[in-house]
C-alpha cells in the first residue's frame, strides 16, 4: 500500500511501520474495546494500559502490516504518541 494522508511511520522491532486509521480501524477498536459512542472512545484514552493499545496497534497496523511479530510491552508502548498523532491529523 502506498503512502496516505495522514499516515504515520513507527520503527518496531527494528522495521519501519506503517500506521492508519481508516473507518475499518475504527470500527474494530470499536468492538474490540467494547465501545459504545464517541465519549467512550474519548475515556479510553485517558486510560490506555498494555492491552488497550496493543488492541488499537493491531487495528490501526492492520491495512499494511497483517502479519506483524510479537512485540514486547516496551515496542507497543513506545508507539503511544504516533497513535495520537494518527487521531490528531484524523479528527483535526
């Protein structure tokens, strides 16, 4: 997949990553978090822990990276301020 607006590169694992939020992202964090409206998006980022953003980071990883390898604790949550970026440029 070629490069989006609003897409944002993450190095994990030693690989240069991809992230992008499109509505299909939305949708499964939606489900996956058990998400029921926008205020509930809006408090799960007031308390993301280890899974949480794993969840979002599968989802958002999803269009270019299907296949990714285990990540550490410390890989997933180094990616926490490009995952706000991708929310900023997307809801800005």
């Amino acid at each position: 997949m070629g490069f989006q607006k609003g897409d944002v590169f993450v190095t994990l694992a030693g690989q240069d990553v991809c992230l992008r939020l499109t509505l299909g992202a939305l949708a499964e964090m939606s489900e996956r978090l058990s998400i029921t409206g926008i205020e509930a998006f809006n408090s799960i980022f007031h308390a993301l822990d280890f899974n949480k953003t794993r969840i979002i980071l599968d989802c958002v990883m999803r269009p270019t990276h299907a296949n990714f390898p285990v990540l550490s604790e410390a890989d997933v949550l180094q990616t926490l301020p490009k995952i706000c970026e991708l929310f900023e440029h997307a809801f800005s």
